[in-house]
C-alpha cells in the first residue's frame, strides 16, 4: 500500500501509527516533497468510487485561500486534476491507496474495513 502524508499533520502521523500498530506493509511518501500527478489523482479518484470533491483538503488554508468552496462547481473535472496536482496542500491527506482501494483522509473503521 501506499501511504501519502503530510509528516507534520496530526492526523497523518496517528494515521501511520494506525497502520503499524495493524502490521500493514506501506511505503510512505510526503505529499509536499512528491505531489501526486494529475495522472494518479485521476486514477486514484476513479479507483475510490467517491466523488473528487473529497480529494481536496476542504479544511486547509490555500483551499480558503484560493475560494475553491465556491470556484470547484465552476471548474471541470479535468481542472480540479490539474489544480490538485500543483500544491500537495490542497489535497486530502492522508491518503491510503491499496491495489483495490483508495482512501482520502483516516477514518480508522473504513481503514479497517480495507485492510482487513
């Protein structure tokens, strides 16, 4: 599995506990030294089942920043790629991506419903 994070983010690093205290293999990987493309998102979004919506970090500061509450219903899918493959910041974290399954953000019963 692959495991995005943001190292300093609270949530992350309870998250990468999580995962070890479970005994999951992962490799990790910081979202703001390595930003996912546009390719992955849009794989990773299709792969999720969810809507893109939830791929942005909806709490953050550039997405206040930037108004994006009210600019994402204007924008296409293909801009909403693009725009989350610029800044690591905008995009939801963490973020577990399994070979059947992705998942923005941790919820430890979803997490474990997917890892087993």
């Amino acid at each position: 599995m692959l495991f995005i994070e943001y190292p300093k983010c609270s949530t992350c690093q309870r998250a990468g506990k999580w995962l070890e205290a479970q005994g999951a293999e992962f490799e990790r990987r910081n979202i703001v030294e390595n930003n996912p493309t546009k390719e992955e998102l849009k794989a990773w979004h299709q792969k999720s089942g969810l809507p893109l919506k939830r791929f942005f970090n909806t709490s953050g500061m550039k997405y206040r920043e930037l108004e994006l509450k009210d600019r994402l219903k204007e924008m296409s899918e293909e801009e909403q790629y693009e725009l989350l493959a610029t800044d690591g910041m905008l995009v939801k974290r963490p973020l577990l991506v399994g070979e059947d399954f992705v998942i923005p953000g941790f919820k430890e019963k979803e997490w474990a419903e997917k890892i087993g």
